[in-house]
C-alpha cells in the first residue's frame, strides 16, 4: 500500500524550495570555488591527483545521497497507512493527506538538504575539482568559447543591453546568462573573462538544485525528484558543459512537458510557472526555447482535441505565450526595436551550420552506456504508459524535438538548418527523465502486480535497498568519467593562455603573454579600453580585454545590425587599396573616416616593422555554408607605408610577433 505521493509539498513550499535551492546551490558552489582557488593542486592535464580527488568526491556524494534516500524510502515502507483498509492508494481528490511517517527530524532536515544540494556537489566533484588549477572554463578560450568569453567581458563594464563586439548597438545574441555573469564580476571584484568559470559552475548547479523541489511537486517524492535532477545534471556535463546558457534551459525541459500538460488542462499555478520558465529562457537560449515551445503548442492542440473539447487549453496557451513573449522582449526589445525602425542591417547566419551528427536522427537509446540503457528503460515506459496523461505530455514533446530535428534536415533544402544536432540534449534528457520514472513506478507497483503473493513486506524492503544500491554503482560508474568525457575541454583550460598571459599547466604560454604589453601601448595614448574600436584577427584580446570591435568574431555569432559582409568587404578594400590608390597616408586615413561606422582607432596586425615588404596580415572570416567547417579564413595584407610614413597619424610599435599601429589624436 506504498503511496507514490507521500512527498507531495503545497504550492508555497514548492516555491520557498525552488528559491532555496537555487540560492543554496548557488552558494555552496561559490563557497567551493573559493576553498579551492585557495589550493595548490596539480594540473588535471600532467597529473592523476586531481582525477583521484574528483572520484573522491562523485562516490561520496553519490553515497550520502543513496544512504538517506534508502532510508527514506524505508521509512515510508514501514509506515501504518490510515487508509491502509482501502483497496486502493490514496484519492487524488486528497494529495496532501499527511502520512502517519515517523522519522528523525533530523534527519529530515539533513535528507532535504543533501537531495537539494546533491546536484550541486556533483558540479564541484566534476568540474570544480578538475578545473581547480586554471583561472578558465572548460575549452578554455578555443572557437565558441571566444566570443563566450568576450560577451562576459563587456558584459562586465557596463548594466545596459550592449553588443559583446559592435559599438553602440543592442546585443542579438541573448545576454540573459552574460549579464547575470558580468554583475558576479562585478560583485567579485574580477573580469569578465575571469567569472567565466565560477559563473558557468554556479548557473548549472543551481539550475539542477532547482530541479529537486519542481520535480517534487510533480511527482510527489523526493527520492524521484532527486533522481531525476542528478540524472539531468551527468547527462548535461557531459553533452554540453561548455555551453552554460543552453544546459539551464535544457536542464528544464522534461518538466516543462508536464507543467504544459497541468496548465493547459486548467492550472493558473503551472501556468505562470511554465510562463516563467519560456521567458527567461528566451533570454538566455532562443534555440531550445524555440524547441520547447513548439513542443507546447502540439501539446495544447492534441490535449484540446482529446482531453478537453472546449477552448480552455487555448485560452492558457494565449496567456504563456503573451507572457513569455513579454519576459523575453526585456531581451530582445532593444535589438527588435532597431530593426523595424529601419537600421540596416544584414541577414543572420546563425543556423549556417550543418557537422554529421545534424545529418542523422539521435537514437540514445540504443547506446552502449548507463544513459543508453536508462533512455531505453524510458522509450518503453512512454509507450505502456501512454494512458497517463503526463506520460502523454512527455512523449507528445519527445516526439516534436524529434520532428525539430527533421525538420532541420529538410531545412536544408532553403539553405540554412534550425540547428538539430543541438536538440539531442532535449531528446537524451527526456527518454532518461522518462527512465527514472519507470524505475520508480517499477518499484512502488511493479513487483507486487507481477507476483502480489510472493513477496512479504521484508522482502519489498530489502528489494528497495538493492535496487538503490544498484542505482547508486551505476550512476558513481557514468558520475565518475565525467572528467574523462571532458578531458579534451579540461586540457584546453589548462594549455590556453588566460588572461594574465600564464598557462595553468605552468608550460610556455603562446602569443597571449604580449596582451598586456599591447594594452599599455594602447592606453599610453590616451585610449580607454571600453571606448576604443580595433581592427584584428587576435580576437583572444578582446575576449580578455573590452576593446570594441570593427569586426566580429565570424559571421554566425556576429550582430546584423552590425552588416558583417559589408565591414568585411570595407576592411578588403582598405588592405587592398593600401598597397594601390590609398597608398599614400592621407588618402588611406580618408578613406578610414569615409566609413559608416566608426573607423579603428587601433590596427593590431601580424608583421614585422624591420620587413615592410611582405606587409602586415590579419584575417577575414567567410560563411562557406552548405561546407563542413562552415567558416573560411582568408589572410589580407595591410601596405606598412601608410601607417609608418604617417608619424603624426599613427604610433607604430613592434609588440611580439604583433605590430600596433594606434591612431594619434584621432
């Protein structure tokens, strides 16, 4: 006569938890990134102690959590039922009937606090401890994580809704995420670039703390709930950890499907809730947002048709997608607002990308892994359970992010792509979200409809206690290769040069070490940071420092509003009009200051100031798109002359393999 629900908390309680939480989750991770910053702790790149004491801390927090949650099961399979005469578990009509369960409360309180910040010991066991040694994140500051890192840096000189590149214009890339980042910064007394980590670490675990007292107040039990949030968290670490933004809304999706389902069926409260959730992820990741909305909107159609028949389900979605719509516009409204009003602007290549996993369908479930054999448990529980109208709520979105990603395939066909390869995160979180529910109901109901005559109490009891201790080996045996999942990222953090010009495993760092030279050269003349426009190909100097760009990162990432073709087609002109009619120095400044945008005040280029000959290089980044790599970068030559025979104009000076060429009182 186990109940499924004896956790069921009330709506208050749900959110003072996902308040504390989050908060808590937060926290402690923060609290860990200062003890450990405070370490001396091998590099996880040329030693094995780092590994030894991340496993460490995965096998304990994966065992405390076991123990309690066994204990806590236990206790509810010994407890008396007062309806325990009744043939059947207890009336929905009362879900927060109080259960005659006798426990500790200590107890209680320690099994809440651990199934809360569990998700969050996982990060600082995973992550923190590999990362330990470096100042920077995971991939340190290669491809994507370039222009991640230039967002968090300017996001940290300023509050408004500023593009991480262009001047003077409203960011097109969410900056949801990169303010909340640049305010941490800015609360920790560090750069952008440098919170990044802390930053990354922190939204996750909170994120995933999060997720315990939202699952629940779906499912009712804690042990489900927690389950779920500590699966969400391995599958996220190791499918996109480098990608903070996307693994939050991500994190959120499974229970977004049944919110849907509770609010479209009536509910005001998962309304709001689900209201909530779209809009601030808007703010943060547009694609999976998109995903999840979509996935909404099929549920409404089909839960109105089959459930419903009156317009009650659309009238709920009217008011989440108005709502959400609102909430995002906080986002979006400053970059929206520019282009109806007319600012030029160029045509997003974006969803310009196409590697071999956006060109197959996923099929998780047929993986040779722990999270394989979970998403298969769970594609089978979706299909004998497709009565339960939650469970048709879960498989109704599974099935829209799967047509999201043909759709994408066919997408092709126009030119472009809705970036499927990304929705197989949603699609792996939902089949394992689905596979944590069915070994949940297999253990309340399964064993006794199978053979309800063989099995006593005692047996059920011990029988509970094998099938945790199973789930906890299986889940240290995935928990504990995270960092091998993530060995290529954790090298690059430690094998980049941050920042400061140092590389964390204590080798040579590359180029970066002349940063700061340049940075004084720059500010020498009078320039500040936040205020000078450059023109190079080094975009790591920007990441680090907030220089404003005169061209973007590439394309993909770069601000329509911003006309990357057309600064690209202008910056070729001027290298190659250096070298013919622009050769002479006023001529080549006039066609600088006949420019739309406002013209660099600084050139760093590749050269050398005793070899004028070759010329000094940088490069210019092209959209190849239907090719795989998507980006091609072809090198462009600036004539020496019309920098160095300008004295007056410009202050040349050989940094490194660098040459800074700083506009003189422009």
């Amino acid at each position: 006569m186990e109940d499924y629900t004896s956790d069921l908390v009330s709506r208050k309680a749900t959110v003072a938890g996902i308040i504390a939480a989050g908060l808590g989750g937060g926290a402690f991770v923060l609290l860990a990134w200062f003890v450990l910053r405070l370490t001396s702790l091998p590099a996880f790149t040329t030693s094995n102690v780092t590994l030894a004491l991340a496993t460490a801390g995965t096998v304990a927090t994966i065992v405390v959590v076991g123990v309690l949650i066994t204990l806590w099961l236990l206790d509810e399979q010994r407890a008396p039922r007062w309806w325990a005469s009744k043939p059947k578990a207890l009336p929905a009509a009362e879900p927060d009937a109080e259960l005659e369960i006798r426990r500790p409360r200590w107890r209680v309180v320690l099994t809440y606090l651990v199934s809360y910040l569990s998700p969050a010991a996982l990060m600082i066991s995973t992550t923190a401890i590999p990362l330990s040694a470096t100042r920077l994140y995971l991939d340190g500051v290669q491809v994507d994580q370039v222009f991640r890192t230039q967002f968090l840096t300017r996001m940290a000189t300023t509050w408004s809704n500023a593009d991480m590149n262009y001047l003077d214009l409203p960011s097109y890339y969410p900056l949801g995420w990169f303010w909340g980042g640049g305010r941490l910064a800015n609360l920790l007394g560090i750069s952008g670039w440098e919170v990044y980590q802390p930053w990354a670490m922190i939204s996750i675990a909170a994120a995933a703390c999060m997720l315990v007292p939202i699952w629940q107040r779906l499912t009712g039990s804690l042990a489900v709930a927690t389950g779920i949030a500590l699966v969400s968290m391995c599958v996220v670490l190791v499918m996109s950890p480098e990608e903070p933004y996307g693994a939050i809304v991500a994190l959120g999706a499974p229970a977004a499907a049944l919110l849907a389902r509770r609010a479209l069926l009536g509910s005001w409260f998962s309304s709001v809730a689900l209201t909530l959730y779209l809009g601030f992820s808007a703010t943060m990741y547009t694609l999976f947002t998109g995903a999840v909305a979509v996935s909404v909107v099929v549920i409404a159609l089909i839960f109105t048709l089959l459930h419903s028949r009156t317009l009650k389900p659309l009238l709920h979605l009217t008011v989440i997608g108005f709502g959400s719509i609102f909430i995002a516009l906080v986002a979006w409204g400053p970059y929206l607002w520019m282009v109806v009003t007319g600012h030029p602007h160029s045509a997003s290549t974006a969803p310009d990308y196409l590697p071999l996993t956006g060109a197959q369908i996923p099929l998780p479930f047929l993986a040779p892994s722990i999270i394989g054999l979970l998403c298969l448990i769970g594609l089978v529980y979706l299909l004998l359970r497709i009565v339960d109208q939650d469970v048709q709520a879960m498989a109704i979105a599974l099935f829209s992010f799967y047509l999201w990603a043909l759709a994408s395939m066919v997408a092709t066909l126009i030119g472009t792509t809705l970036l499927g390869f990304r929705i197989d995160m949603l699609i792996v979180l939902q089949l394992s979200t689905a596979g944590v529910l069915a070994l949940a109901e297999l253990r309340l109901v399964g064993i006794s409809r199978l053979y309800p005559d063989r099995f006593s109490a005692k047996v059920r009891r011990s029988m509970t206690t094998i099938m945790v201790i199973i789930l906890c080996a299986s889940g240290v045996h995935y928990a504990q290769n995270i960092p091998i999942e993530n060995q290529t990222a954790i090298d690059h953090a430690y094998t980049n040069t941050d920042g400061f010009g140092e590389r964390a495993d204590r080798y040579a760092p590359d180029a970066g070490r002349y940063y700061a030279e340049i940075n004084e050269e720059i500010s020498a003349q009078g320039y500040v940071t936040e205020d000078t426009v450059m023109l190079t190909d080094e975009f790591n100097l920007m990441a680090f420092n907030p220089y404003l760009g005169f061209q973007g990162f590439t394309s993909h990432y770069a601000n329509p509003l911003g006309e990357f073709e057309e600064r690209n087609s202008t910056i070729q002109g001027w290298a190659d009009g250096s070298w013919d009619e622009l050769s002479e120095p006023a001529d080549f400044l006039g066609a600088l200051e006949q420019s739309p945008w406002r013209a660099p005040d600084v050139f760093v280029l590749r050269g050398d100031l005793e070899d004028q000959e070759s010329g000094w290089q940088t490069h210019l980044s092209e959209d190849i798109y239907p090719s795989n790599p998507n980006i091609r970068y072809r090198a462009i030559q600036f004539n020496p002359d019309v920098f160095l025979d300008s004295p007056q104009e410009w202050k040349v000076s050989q940094i490194g393999p660098f040459v800074v060429a700083t506009r003189v009182n422009p």
